[in-house]
C-alpha cells in the first residue's frame, strides 16, 4: 500500500505516519527526517539544506525531487510506503506522479490532516523530538520523565530549530501558501481524505484506518 500524508507542520502527520508505517508494515519515508539526518551528517545535501530548514523555507524542488527518486527506487520502497512531508509544491506533485509512472507504483492514497493555526502553533511551541529515534513528543504528555516513551533513550529530547516562534510562523505561512494548493490540487481529483487533525492520536489512526478499509 502506498500513503501520502498532507498536513500543517505540527498537525500530526509525522505521528500518524510512523504509527501507520509500524501497524502495516510499510516504510515510513519523511523528507524533513531525511534532510536532518543530513545535516547532522554534514552530508553534500545537509550542508546545502541546513540554512533554508533552519528558517523553515522549502529546499529547491530539483534537490528533493532526486532525493525521493532515489528512495522510492530502492528495494525497500517495494512494498509500500507511507509518504510524509512530500510532495509539498506543485511542482513537486508532478515530480512525484512521474516518478510512480515511470516505477509503476500504484496510485497511492492521498490524506489530509487538518487543524486551525491556533491549534498548531501551540502544539509545535510544547513539542519536543528525541534526538535518537526522531519521535515527536508533547511536554504535556511527558509527566516529568526524560526517557523517550519510543525508544527508551534518556534525555534525548531537544527542541527543533525550526520549532522557534518566528520560524514556525514562517513555516504556517509556506504551507497555506505553498503546500496547501497541492492539496487542493489532489482534492480536486476527489482523490483526498481529509481528516480533523486534533482528534486523539489513536481516534485519528482508527479513523485512517476505518477509510482504508483496513482491518488488523
Ligand atoms: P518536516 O519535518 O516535514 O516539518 O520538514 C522540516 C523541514 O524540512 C521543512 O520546513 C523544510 O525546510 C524541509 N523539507 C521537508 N520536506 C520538504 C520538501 N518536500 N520540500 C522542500 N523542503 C522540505
């Protein structure tokens, strides 16, 4: 099965997109994961990514469309995949429809997280991610503990870069310019299902679920 997950930085799609990949057992693929990783890595493509994610400004389209070539190529990628912070231009979504004709991959479906700016700018200001196993925390929900309820790592949690005021003003601001006419773009199509982001995690995963006709 193949899964691409639109959503405002913040909405959920990251969780979802890890939960989802671990209960169908297909790969999780996050383009912001991947880039940093890179620029931890202080790899070509982190050196060239690091400023532009810093700000929350979008790396060229030409960069990303060959990092996800790339991946989706890979054996890996074979057996499903859960699409999570990809395609995000316009330009991007032609990119990615080529690249799943020319690999003959299926037709993937296509869900939108939803969520007031209200809503995610207070999330993303309490959110956390451990540095160790990339997953994303709220400071509510960690009850005084430094143990990451993931992977078990201790004090691992950082703040994002990006999760600054400014930057995630900025980063809203690129989605409803930017992303969120590629989600029109699909809905159009009648191709999108759309889904209330602020739900309880587990309540957004069994509605996913529940419209993917899936039963586990
Ligand atoms: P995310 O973890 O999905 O919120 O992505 C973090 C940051 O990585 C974004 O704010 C962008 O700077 C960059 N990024 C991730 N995916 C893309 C993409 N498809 N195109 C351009 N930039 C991206």
């Amino acid at each position: 099965m193949q899964i691409v997950i639109f959503g405002a930085p913040g909405v959920g799609k990251g969780t979802q997109a890890k939960i989802l990949s671990s209960r169908l057992n297909i790969r999780h693929i996050s383009t912001g994961d991947i880039l940093r990783e890179s620029i931890k890595n202080k790899t070509e493509l982190g050196r060239k990514a690091k400023e532009i994610v810093d700000q929350g400004n979008l790396v060229p389209d030409d960069l990303m469309g060959g990092l996800i070539k790339e991946v989706l190529m890979e054996e890996e990628s074979q057996h499903g995949y859960i699409l999570d912070g990809f395609p995000r231009t316009l330009n991007q979504a032609t990119i990615l429809d080529k690249i799943l004709e020319e690999l003959d991959h299926e037709t993937p479906h296509y869900i939108s997280l939803e969520a007031e700016d209200s809503v995610i700018v207070e999330r993303l200001s309490q959110r956390r991610m451990c540095s160790v196993c990339n997953s994303i925390v709220n400071l509510k929900n960690l009850e005084n503990t430094s143990v990451c309820p993931f992977c078990k790592s201790e004090n691992s949690f950082i703040k994002r870069e990006d999760d600054d005021a400014e930057v995630i003003q900025n980063r809203l601001n690129v989605f409803h310019n930017t992303t969120s006419p590629v989600i029109e773009h699909y809905k159009r199509k009648n191709k999108v299902i759309v889904l209330d982001g602020t739900l309880p995690v587990n309540i957004v995963t069994d509605k996913i679920l529940d419209v993917l006709d899936i039963k586990l």
